[in-house]
C-alpha cells in the first residue's frame, strides 16, 4: 500500500501531513510513504530527512500520485490531480461548502476530513482541531504582546511600578484556554468569556476571572457553542461595548462550523478601546468575531487600535502543527490498516463520522 504526502499549494500554508518521526512508522509497519519534494521544507524538515526515514521523494504531483492508495494532506488537495479510488485524509472544511464534496464525489475518490471527527475520548489523539487550535490560542497572545506598546506582566522599578496589561479572551474552546494560559503564564491580568457556563470553572481553573452575561443555554454538540439567535447576539454584543474597552488586549476565538463567524465586537466596542490596545481575531478566515477584521490584514482603527486578522495561525509554527497534525494522522489511520491494507470499519463511530465521500458518493448530502 502506498501512501503520497503532497506539498501544501496554498500561499500560507507551511505545514506538512506527515513528519519524519511518522512516517518511520508507517514504513516499519509496511506501509511504502512517498513524500512530494520540498513538501517539508517551510517547516525545516528537508527531503533527506524523509528519505532517513525510509521514504522515497517523489520529483512531482503525478509521480506521488501514481499507484498511490492514500493522499493525507493538511488543506485541501488539488482535485483535478486525484486518480480515481484513492482515498484522501485531511483538513477538508466541507460544512458550509457543498461544491467542494461533490467535486470530490465525482472524481471517485473516498475522502475523510479531519474535522468531522467525532469529539469523544476516544478520538482525543486524533483530533487535528483541538492540536491546531492549541498552536492558534498561544501564537495570538505572542502576536498581542509584540504588538501592545505596553509590558504584559506587573513590573516594580526604581521609577515606579507599572501595573500589568489587561486581556479578555471571548471563547473558552481549546484556542480560548490556551489564549488565556499563555496570557497568565507572561504575567496579565486575565479575564475569560463564553457563552457556555460549563466555561466558566476551566477558565477560572486558569487563574483567570471569567465574566458573566447569561444569554441562556448555549451548550452546542461536539463541545461547541450553538449559534446564538439575532436578539441574544445584539444583547451579547451591546454587553461587550463597555467590558471590551476595559482592556488593553482581546483575543477573539468564537466559531460556528460551516457558518460565518459570531459578530463578538462592534465598532462601538473597538471604539471603547484605549489607543495603542491590540485585538487578536482567531475567526479572521471566517469573517471574523470583530467587526472591522480584514482576513490576513493587519489594521488600525480611527481611535489607534489595531486589529490583527491573520488566518492559520498555526501555519506560522509549522514544525510542531506539523509534529502534533502528523501524530492526529496517524492515530486516526492506523486502527484501518490490516496486514498491510486500508481496510476502514465503516460502521466504527469514527470512521463513520469522519468520511465525507465513499467511493464517489457524497456521504453529507445537504449538510454540506
């Protein structure tokens, strides 16, 4: 059986689907692993390290693709490269996006996207979501405090003492928490946000305040929050004006999958702000949780704060995404592979759960 791992074609993406730690793995197990050249150079893994690994390069995407079985891949493949009956495993963003499925049901392919991976216990080591929002939550808090023109943490001098700098994070998924962990650990006063009140004790169980607007049940599936409706996202938001303005530092990480970003903070809000103040916008590739986030900009309002919208954070940390998105792979791919051959369980729960496209139909239908 041979697995292909193709170099990323998106402009900023620099990981790769498989590091060399894996793929040493999977060759002991039998598994022939071929590497696209260059395909981990931007996350300083070269191509001879594969090669020590046991892989063999491929010159270019024709040649990976030949004879290959499995294509794993961090984004989304180039679709018109895929041969037939070969299965595909990644990153695939196919809620919201029902042109995207069926283009991969009409080439033939089975595909399973690494983000429609049940949220039980035991899938923890496959989930990419959570070991990529990881690496988001903790970049963003590095990106605020190069940005802030103020220190994060409480500093006595012979001139004086300057207070510490003020962070609320808005959403205590896995990128929230680490948002608030990493903002503590330099020494800022933290305050943590959610719509969910079972939030509330993990991020206390930080060191952090959380701060309370009861917008009523809120819990979603999967461990996520619901989408509010219009009346408790205009509350939610009008409550925000006056909380957001007491901070120097807001770190935005709200989601809904397959939807458009929750509207978190209004211009009314930025406006709040004190100048030099810093927002940090998790949400950017989905329209964003601030309302003047540009994707992959960085401005500044009329009033001196900036706003960062660089999307796939963890992209600009691509040799430990890549370490830990390797790791998910595998986790998730070794359970399907018998004597040497993808033979997937379909009834398992996660098998199931992650497979969008079996042999050429289109498992989502509507929910795409």
């Amino acid at each position: 059986m041979k697995l292909a791992v193709p170099r990323e074609h998106a402009s900023n993406e620099r990981r790769v689907a498989l590091v060399p730690e894996t793929v040493a793995k999977l060759v002991k197990s039998g598994i022939s692993v071929a590497i696209e050249r260059g395909a981990g150079e931007n996350a300083a893994l070269p191509d001879a390290f594969y090669e020590k690994a046991g892989a063999t390069i491929a010159p270019n995407l024709v040649t990976l693709l030949s004879g290959a079985d499995l294509l794993a891949c961090v984004g989304r493949p180039d679709n018109a490269a895929l041969p037939k009956g070969i299965t595909v495993i990644g990153m695939l963003a196919p809620l919201g996006d029902p042109g995207f499925v069926q283009e991969l049901a009409n080439r033939g392919v089975t595909a399973f996207a690494m983000e429609m991976i049940p949220r039980i216990t035991r899938a923890q080591s496959m989930d990419a979501l959570s070991s990529q929002n990881n690496i988001a939550g903790y970049k963003a808090v590095l990106i605020a405090a190069n940005m802030l023109p103020k220190f994060f943490p409480m500093l006595t001098t012979a001139a004086g003492t300057i207070p510490p700098a003020k962070v609320l994070v808005l959403g205590a998924g896995v990128a929230g928490l680490q948002a608030i962990a990493t903002a503590r650990r330099l020494g800022a006063v933290v305050t943590g946000y959610d719509v969910r009140a079972a939030a509330k004790e993990q991020v206390q169980s930080l060191g952090a305040s959380f701060l309370e607007f009861d917008v009523g049940d809120a819990e979603g599936s999967g461990g996520y929050a619901k989408e509010l409706t219009p009346e408790q996202a205009a509350a939610q938001r009008a409550f925000m004006v006056e909380n957001i303005g007491k901070n120097d530092v807001v770190v935005t990480t709200a989601l809904v999958p397959g939807k458009r970003a929750p509207l978190l903070v209004s211009e009314d809000a930025v406006k709040a702000m004190a100048p030099g103040s810093v927002i940090v916008d998790l949400a950017a590739e989905a329209g964003g949780n601030c309302a003047l986030t540009k994707r992959d900009e960085i401005v500044t309002s009329a009033n001196g704060v900036t706003i960062v919208g660089t999307a796939n954070l963890p992209a600009t940390m691509p040799q430990h995404a890549s370490q830990l998105y390797s790791r998910n792979i595998y986790a998730l791919l070794t359970p399907m592979i018998h004597d040497g051959a993808f033979t997937p369980d379909f009834n398992d729960e996660i098998v199931k759960g992650a497979c969008i496209v079996r042999d050429g139909t289109n498992l989502l239908g509507g929910q795409a």
